[in-house]
C-alpha cells in the first residue's frame, strides 16, 4: 500500500517486528522516537564549545570533557534512577538493544558493554 517508497525513511529496528512471515510489512512503523538536545549556550560560550561541530557521539564525549574542565559542569545529568531512556537512544542509534530479534538477552554484549562505559 505504498511502504516501500518510504521504507528508507525509517531505522531498520522499527520495521523488521512489523515483518510477516512472507516478508510482507503488516503495519506503519510508528513511535520512532525523536530526540533533540538541549543545551545551555552561555555554558558552550564559557567553554569554547562550538556545538555545530558535534557530530558524532566521540564529539559529544570529547565536547563534555571540556565542559566539565572548563566550567565544572557535567555535560548531561544521566539519572540512574531507573529511566534509560538515554541510554536505550545510544543503544538504538547502533542498532543494539537487551534483546537481538531472536529474542536472546543482549545485555551483556561487548557491544552493549562498550556503550554503557562510553
């Protein structure tokens, strides 16, 4: 009914549970999850952080060290209160989750590993 024009438009995770059996899409991907960061730019002036030249998560990294040496300010409050929301944002931007498609945990992965000490 028209998917396949637009399939390209959405991450490979939120298509393949809405596969049959035929291979055939039996739903409108939805909840795709948006994000945007908000940041303080009085703090980015304070620090000499150019925030257009954050592309990648290393960048990010690297922008929140300086942060934290030049202000004293931490970059992003991560609350381990419960909610990994963040956390399950970098986990799907690598593809990654607790489980693999099959159903198997994950959680303990090398790649899962490698993003929560990132």
């Amino acid at each position: 009914m028209g998917f396949d024009e637009h399939r390209d438009k959405f991450v490979e995770g939120k298509i393949a549970p809405l596969i049959n059996d035929e291979g055939g899409v039996m739903a409108f991907p939805r909840d795709t999850g948006p994000m945007a960061v908000f940041y303080r730019a009085d703090l980015f002036d304070e620090a000499g952080i150019n925030p257009e030249e954050i592309i990648t998560w290393d960048d990010y990294i690297q922008a929140g060290e300086e942060m934290r040496e030049e202000t004293g300010t931490l970059m992003t409050g991560i609350q381990l209160n419960g909610d990994t929301q963040f956390y399950r944002a970098m986990l799907q931007q690598h593809d990654l989750f607790y489980f693999n498609l099959d159903g198997e945990v994950t959680a303990s992965t090398e790649a899962l590993i490698v993003q929560w000490k990132s």
